[in-house]
C-alpha cells in the first residue's frame, strides 16, 4: 500500500504526552531536542500536529494564548517544523493555514528566522520588530545598584500584577509554571515594590533568560547579573533590537550575538502592553 502524501493526512491536536515525539522532530531538522521546553508549551498551550504513518511526526506547532479564554487578547505561534523527509512539499504553509483557520479573528505574533519569513509573509504576517540573540558567560563587573533576591510564592501577585501591566494581556497560566520550570526566578525591589522580575530556565547547556521585565535598562541588568551570579552555564537570551544599550552591556560583558529573529504580527499591527519596560521573552516560541 503506497504510503500517504502529507497534504492528506488529518493535523490533530497535540497533548504533552507527544513531547517526545516532537523532540524528534526537532532532532530530525538538527534543532536541540529542548523536551523541557516542549513540555510547558504542550502544557500551556495547543500543539498541533500530522502523524507520520511511519513514526514520528510529520509536522508540529504550538500556539498559546493569553488573555480571556473564550476571547484570546494574543496567540503565540512558535516551534512550526516540518521533518527533513517532507520538507518543500507544502506541509508547513498547510498547517499554519490550519492554525490561522483555527485561531480565526485573534491577533497572532511569532518570531520567524530569515529561512521561515518569506512563508509567513506570502500568509499575511507583517514584520513589527526584530530580537537579538545573544550567547555567552557573563563576566564579572559593576553592576548597577539595584536590590534582587530571589522571588518567594508572596511575591506571585505582585509579579502577575506587573506582567499584565507591562505585556499588555494576561499570562498566568503560562507564568505560574514559572516557579517549577525555571531553575531562578528573581525580582527587583525599591521600597517594598517589585520594580521588575526574570527568570532563568535550563535548555540542553544553557539558561535562557526569560521572561525578563523591568522598570528601566539598568534594572534589567542587574537581573541579568544577579542570574549569571548563580549558575555555572553560559546565558541566552532574545533581546528586542530597541534596547541597544542593554545589548551593549551584554556584549561588553561577554555574551556574542548568534542570530536574528524577525518579531511579526497578523491581525494587528503592533504587539500590546509597554515594550520599553519588555526587554527579552519567556521564549521566541511563546513570546
């Protein structure tokens, strides 16, 4: 029996009990499997996905959604990969159609690389902003006189409270896994107020910085210093384009740029909330 195109196989949803299914799929286009990562994204988010009828998975994505849950404010479109195998044959353009039919009149974002933009151009997704990686091991030096601790379960409102405030929508569902998902989850503080929060999360050798929040660019490194304190392995992180000196900080204190990513919108022009105040994501793949 000849094996099934691609374009006729049904797309489901995904549940976290396909995390390891689309670690290998990332294996397979030679990205890092990153299953701690997908395991949040499943967890809080909708994956969608076509099965393989020879294992695996031929295609995956994850949308997660913030704001009222009968009318999303925002979705995140992130980790969109086709196996190697079925690559060039339509199936990508085929599933994000699916996710745009699915997601019908909500505003969507993603951060697309140079090899992905051109696909979610021809969609209608307009460029609104760019991200900055940056990679490295933070050298010691001064750093700004701004008080850090490590956040505590009182501080979870006032965090929440100032996350909305900043990104424009709600997150909770996605934030409140912060605590177990991330290895560190600092705060700022001046006079008894949480002025700004970040976390570091574990992804293969790295902690990715994100979400990273704050009430100015020198309260931002010191969160970003504090992290470094307190962890062995180098740090990565996106950081919006518009905060240059902040990425000049990072880059004289050892962390290299890596890549490009193009911050992009459909069905609105910009994203919400206070991006002066929004230095770097919890993750490109949920924004």
């Amino acid at each position: 029996m000849p094996t099934p195109f691609p374009a006729s196989l049904p797309i489901r949803r995904l549940t976290p009990r396909d995390r390891t299914a689309c670690a290998d799929l990332s294996e397979d286009r030679g990205w890092p499997r990153e299953e701690h990562k997908w395991g949040l994204l499943l967890a809080a988010g909708t994956g969608y996905g076509v099965d393989d009828p020879e294992g695996g998975l031929v295609t995956a994505c994850v949308v997660t959604e913030y704001g009222p849950a009968d009318r999303p404010d925002l979705a995140a479109i992130g980790m969109v990969l086709v196996a190697e195998r079925h690559a060039r044959q339509g199936v990508g353009r085929r599933l994000m159609r699916h996710v745009l039919s699915e997601m019908g009149a909500t505003p969507l974002t993603l951060h697309a690389t140079p090899y992905g933009r051109p696909l979610y151009e021809e969609l209608g997704f307009k460029t609104a902003g760019r991200a900055e990686m940056v990679r490295g091991h933070l050298t010691p030096g001064h750093d700004p006189a701004v008080l850090t601790r490590p956040a505590t379960a009182e501080d979870l409102t006032s965090i929440l409270r100032l996350d909305d405030d900043v990104f424009g929508t709600d997150r909770t569902h996605i934030l409140t896994r912060l605590p177990a998902f991330a290895d560190q989850l600092r705060v700022a503080e001046e006079n008894d107020r949480i002025t700004g929060y970040a976390a570091a999360w574990p992804n293969m050798d790295t902690h990715v910085v994100g979400p990273l929040i704050a009430r100015d660019t020198q309260t931002a490194k010191a969160l970003i210093a504090s992290l470094a304190a307190h962890t062995d392995r180098p740090l990565r992180t996106d950081i919006d384009v518009r905060h240059a000196e902040l990425l000049t900080w990072a880059k004289e204190r050892g962390l290299a740029s890596i890549a490009f990513n193009s911050v992009m919108t459909y069905g609105t022009p910009e994203l919400p909330g206070d991006w002066t105040r929004r230095f770097a994501p919890l993750t490109v793949a949920a924004t």
